[in-house]
C-alpha cells in the first residue's frame, strides 16, 4: 500500500531558511550535543558501575532521564511555543544541564547520584525535542538529515575518543568528560541564530492537545516501541563486549559503526522519495532483525554487520517519526508535538530501561529477544495507524 503525504502549506517570510548561517550554527549545536550523548550512553553505566550499582539498579537509573523528561518536555515545549521562545529555552535549559552534570560528578552514595542525575535529566531530556523543533522552524524538512548527521558524526567522534580514553582513564573519573560535552552544548546553544518571530495573531491560536490527534499517537507509540527496543543495547552492550574481552577501542569502534549507517540514511534522505511511514516500517523491520541475531549471542566478527542495522531501528524511526509529525501539527505548536513525540518515546523507553537490568541478569544475551518482539509490536501499531489514516499522514 503506498501512500501519498499531503503536502503542507509552502511557509510564509517568517518560516523560511534563514541561510548558511542558521544551518552551520544548528549543525555546531547537534555535533555538540550529540558528542555528550556519545559520551553519556555507552561509558555512564560503566561510571555507575565503578560507583557500587549493580546490573538491575543501573537499569533504574538509567531509566530516570525517561521519566523526568514526562513532565520536563511539556513544560519547557509549552513555554517555547507560548512565547516563541525556542532559543532561549534551549540556552537556559542546555546552562542548567550543565550545571546539574557538574554537580553529579561529586555526588556520593546511590541517593545523591540518583537526585543529581534526575535534576541534571530535567533540563537536558527537553533539548533534543526542542532542537527538532527549532531545526523545522529554519529549515525545509528535506534539509533536516544532512543538517542532523552532523551530530551523528559527532556522535562516533565522542565514542571512539572515549573508547580510547576507557583503557586510560578510571572508571570513577569518566564523568568528567559528560561534564565536558556538556558544557560544549551549551556553548552551542548561545551561538544558535534567532528565528524570526512568529506572527502574533497565529502565535496564541488553540489547538487540540496532540494525544486527542489519533494518528499523531499512533505514530509517538509505533515510534516509541521501536526506540524503547535499544534498550538493552543501550544499558548492557558495552558491559557485555568489555566482559566478553573487546577492546575500549573495538567497543568505541562498533558504537561508531552504528552511526555511520544512520549518518548514511540522514545524508541520502533528501534525495529519497520514501515516506515517512516507510520509514517507521523500515525501522521497525531493522530492529527485529537486528535483535532477533544479537539474542542468538553471535561471533565477534558479526558484530559490525548487525551494527549496520543501527541506520534502519535508529536512524529510519527517527526521521520517520518526526517528519510525520512535523506533518501533522500545526507550525505554532511544533515544539508541544515533538515535545509529545518525545515523552512518549521516553515512556516506554523508560518502562523497557527499567526491566533491562532484570533481564541481562537473567537472561544474557537472550535479553535481546525480548527486545526483538517490542520492535515488531512497533512495526504493527505502524502498520495499524497508516491503515486506519492513510492520507493524512503518509508520504
């Protein structure tokens, strides 16, 4: 079934690109942010580790971001859009994440890490949302992958850069360079250009809430299960290549090998005529495949090909998603639906974190399977919504 999307009204003085500046400028925020993430996500459970957490705990805490960001991402979304204000709120939401890594980096005892990182959570959950918002604010949607990849690139800069310092540097002091990546965010953040403001008579005008929008929350939940699927990979991939003998260097290469693939489908997503819908398909087949093979614990040398599979559960359900958002809410709330994209992904997200240490502790590399079945569920629920609202949403 092919579906055709509606094209949206061509956007007025006051939405269009605002040139090479806006575009090098946002591709400095995203390589920016996207090198603390680099830096966040495969070497912070190892931190917690080297501070006395064990495998289920780790899972909790690393599920805190996703439950902070429930109440973090409409708050903030819903100033940004109310006083279209999305600079500014991603300044002072990128200076306070900051500040509360800073602070996590001389917390002690499992209480104090566990505040710490979910006040440092409350301010950087909202910065990805925010930061799609105000990317398809500045730029034609088909401009969003080459400008985005540059923080993917960022991404395996950072995870080879600490694979290597992972053999150098003591577990306890790995925080330093979230501390670090951090605060180069927020300097991305300030050299952001302004956008021109909304109109004020569109500015104020209601809209329905997007969880009445039936299709917008099939698409966040189709969405959501296929991302909530990295789970295991996310919290217990290094930790199990690191026990199995791998390198930092070969564990920062594999993280590495992943975003090459989804640096390869943003760069070509402007010439594809696939749709958005595809794409959630697509990423959704990817990560059923792709965790169907990691729960039969495969060979070290297969590894790097089913990294390959990243640009497909990641990188296609990405794009797919917040294109058919974008798609569907209006440009005077696009922070709230991304917002709300965001906090559903982080739902379940958090619900499958939760459950992973449990299930690496038990299971092992099995605890992949499980992960394989959420991402066909996604792949259905996708499915499900592009059969019941087909035109509107397509593409």
């Amino acid at each position: 079934m092919v579906i055709r999307e509606a094209q949206p009204p061509r956007p007025s003085n006051h939405q269009t690109p605002t040139g090479n500046a806006f575009t090098w400028r946002l591709a400095s925020y995203y390589a920016a942010f996207f090198a603390a993430l680099g830096v966040q996500v495969p070497f912070l459970p190892v931190w917690f580790a080297a501070k006395g957490l064990d495998a289920s705990l780790i899972g909790i805490v690393l599920a805190l971001p996703m439950l902070v960001r429930v109440f973090a991402i409409p708050a903030t979304a819903r100033i940004a859009d109310a006083y279209d204000a999305l600079r500014p709120v991603i300044i002072v939401a990128s200076a306070a994440a900051a500040l509360g890594y800073g602070l996590l980096a001389f917390a002690q005892g499992t209480a104090a890490i566990i505040a710490v990182y979910a006040l440092a959570s409350a301010f950087y959950t909202p910065l990805m949302p925010l930061a799609d918002a105000y990317a398809l604010r500045g730029l034609v949607r088909e401009r969003y992958g080459p400008v985005r990849l540059w923080g993917s690139a960022a991404f395996i800069v950072a995870t080879l850069g600490g694979g290597v310092l992972l053999d150098a540097i003591a577990p306890p002091d790995l925080v330093w360079l979230v501390v670090a990546t951090v605060i180069a965010t927020a300097a991305g953040a300030y050299a952001l250009a302004r956008l021109p403001m909304q109109p004020p008579a569109t500015r104020h005008v209601a809209h329905a809430p997007p969880y009445r929008n039936a299709a917008l929350l099939g698409i966040a939940v189709a969405a959501g299960l296929v991302q909530a699927s990295h789970a295991v990979y996310y919290g217990f991939s290094t930790i199990a290549w690191k026990a199995a003998g791998l390198s930092g260097l070969s564990i920062g290469t594999l993280w590495a090998i992943g975003v090459l693939a989804e640096i390869a489908l943003f760069a070509c997503s402007a010439r594809w005529a696939a749709s958005s819908m595809q794409l959630l398909v697509a990423g959704a087949a990817g990560g059923t495949l792709r965790w169907g093979v990691m729960a039969l614990d495969p060979p070290a040398f297969t590894l790097p090909v089913l990294q390959c599979l990243h640009g497909l559960s990641f990188g296609a359900t990405h794009l797919g998603s917040i294109g058919a958002v974008a798609r569907l809410a209006p440009a005077q709330s696009g922070a709230t639906a991304q917002g709300f994209l965001a906090v559903i992904i982080g739902l379940l997200m958090a619900a499958c974190m939760a459950v992973s240490g449990a299930l690496y502790a038990e299971l092992h590399a099995k605890a992949y399977a499980v992960m394989s079945l959420i991402a066909a569920l996604g792949g259905a629920v996708c499915y499900a919504t592009m059969r019941r609202t087909g035109p509107r949403i397509g593409g």
